[in-house]
C-alpha cells in the first residue's frame, strides 16, 4: 500500500530537497520486530533463520539512534523485552493490544486485561525501563477480517478503562485506520483523565481528519503507508513540524525507489545497503521487498519535500518531538 504509481503530483513543490547540512538523527517509533518476515517466513514458506538483530547497525549507519518495537500482542512481550536487554539503548518497546488481535471472546476480556497490567507494571518496573508506550490500540476498519468492528470496539475501550484506571505515565501508541469518527468518539472522553497523550501511528487519511486528531492534543506519525494516494499525501505536507513523528513500520511499507514520490525527492537521499533476494540471504545485506529502519531516511526526504522545508528542518523535529513523548533514555 506504498505510494501509488500513477499519482498525480500537480501542485506539489517541485524541487528535492537538498542534501542534510549535518549527520540525521532518526527515531524510528514503529517497527514490528516479532513479524513473521524477521523471522525469514514470507507468505508461509521460510527462507532464512531469524535476523532481526542484523538490522539494528545499519539502522544505526544511517542514523536511527532509537528503535521503538511494537506490541501486536500480548505474545510479543517477551521477544520484545529480550531484543531490548540486548540493546538497551537502541530499542524500547510498545506493551498493547494491536486491532487486528482484538478477537477476543468477551468472556475472556476481564482475563487478558489482567495479563497486560501485569506485563505493562513488571516492564514499568524494570531498571532501566524497557516500555514507551501504551499500545498499539485502537480501530481499523480496513482489516476486520482479523476481528470485528464490534470486537475492535471492545477491546480498545477495555484497553482505555485500564490505563485510565491504573495511571500508568505512559504515552498511548494508536492505531486508527478509515475509522477516524469513531475513533474519535471513543477516546475522546478518556484524554482528559490520562497522565499523557500519544501519537497516531502510521497515519492515513484526509487533512481534516488529522487535524482533528491533532485537536485532541495527539501526534501525527507518518511512514510510506502514509504517501498511498494523493489525499494522504496532502495531508502530510499538511501536518505540523512540532507534531510530526517518522517511523517505517517495518517490514511493511517499503517505498519503492521507482515511485514518484522517491523520484521526485530523494535524489539528494542517501543509499540504501545492498540488498539480496530471500534466498540469497546474508544477514550482512538488506532482504530485497523487506522494510527496515536504515531506509527511514526516504520517508524524512518526502516529507521534506512535500512541505517544502529541508530535510534537517524535518528530522530535528521529529527527534524532538519523539525524544519528548517517550523520554528516550541514552541517546541523547
């Protein structure tokens, strides 16, 4: 669902951005380190051992300092936390329940509640802290083959209840996709009695919608899945510095280097690693048609262009707005 190839640019600034001033300084906010692509399976079939930890230097080569890993599920929580003990300063992690898990028999709700308070108060109380956020919670209406409108509804307002309850001095991780009314109808009543906001993850849809969101005092975070069609393009170039995050929300959203998004902007980006086939692997070398952290550069390049601004401009302040929300720890 990257950036089509067809899109029409008319009224888009022309001009790339030019070439950084000085070394980037990335955080990459969404990065799912438990998908079944890291672990060397695509489309069920598996083609190379896990290597998730291979693409944490170049990541680092390209200047993503901070890592934060997404919690899809309860089930993800310890790979997550062993990934973060391993590179306590690179990687933090996300403790939630992602919509598309949200298929959850209501009776058992009360149960798997009471298993993330007790994961979200033992990472909480781990020196040094490996937990960010809040998440991933929220609605997605694209995808309710992976669980109801109804079920999605259910467990993000049961998500709500419990940190509204407990208190926990975290920002919340969203998820809200083609479901923004009443994504908005849900959470609004719950914001004013938390600690923190949070951020939009992954966004997409139209500029009025994000502006609501950033009414309620929520971020924007945006990455190739953002750049799908030209409403959401407008947006982005829409969306305020001082309330922009970047992420991959990788593996997915890979930002084909043919699309005329990439054309037009990022000549003056910098390289990617090279990359081999799935079965060619080299845990040196980047899985071609596999996102990772290291290309987060691109996704900083387009949003620069689409508003006009230089790259610099872009990167210093979603690493200040991401350094701020999630009180990233050493990599200051």
């Amino acid at each position: 669902m990257a950036a089509a190839k067809d899109m029409d640019l008319s009224g888009l600034p022309e001009t790339a951005p030019p070439k950084p001033t000085k070394p980037l300084r990335f955080a990459d906010i969404a990065v799912t380190a438990t998908a079944k692509e890291f672990a060397g399976t695509y489309r069920g079939k598996q083609y190379h051992e896990p290597d998730f930890a291979a693409t944490l230097p170049r990541a680092a080569s390209a200047g993503v300092e901070k890592v934060m890993l997404t919690g899809m599920s309860l089930d993800d929580v310890d790979f997550n936390r062993k990934l973060v003990e391993q590179h306590p300063t690179q990687c933090s992690l996300t403790i939630g329940i992602h919509p598309y898990h949200a298929a959850i028999p209501e009776a058992g709700i009360q149960e798997e509640m009471a298993r993330l308070e007790q994961c979200v108060d033992q990472a909480l109380g781990t020196t040094p802290c490996p937990i960010s956020a809040f998440g991933e919670l929220g609605l997605d209406y694209d995808r309710t083959n992976h669980a109801s409108k109804e079920d999605q509804a259910r467990v993000f307002k049961a998500q709500m209840d419990l940190i509204a309850t407990k208190q926990w001095d975290l920002p919340l991780f969203l998820h809200c996709r083609t479901a923004c009314d009443d994504f908005i109808e849900m959470i609004s009543p719950y914001l004013p009695r938390l600690k923190r906001k949070g951020v939009v993850h992954s966004f997409v849809g139209s500029t009025a919608e994000m502006r609501k969101l950033l009414d309620l005092g929520l971020d924007i975070s945006v990455n190739a899945f953002s750049f799908a069609d030209r409403e959401s393009v407008d947006m982005v170039a829409a969306v305020p510095l001082n309330r922009l995050h970047l992420e991959t929300d990788s593996p997915w959203g890979e930002m084909k280097s043919t699309s005329p998004l990439a054309t037009h902007y990022c000549s003056n980006a910098p390289g990617l690693p090279s990359s081999k086939k799935r079965d060619k692997w080299d845990p040196a070398c980047m899985v071609k048609e596999r996102n990772e952290s290291c290309a987060i550069p691109i996704v900083a390049f387009i949003v620069a262009g689409l508003q006009g601004v230089s790259v610099d401009d872009v990167v210093a302040a979603a690493w200040e707005n991401s350094n701020v929300m999630f009180n990233f720890v050493g990599v200051n």
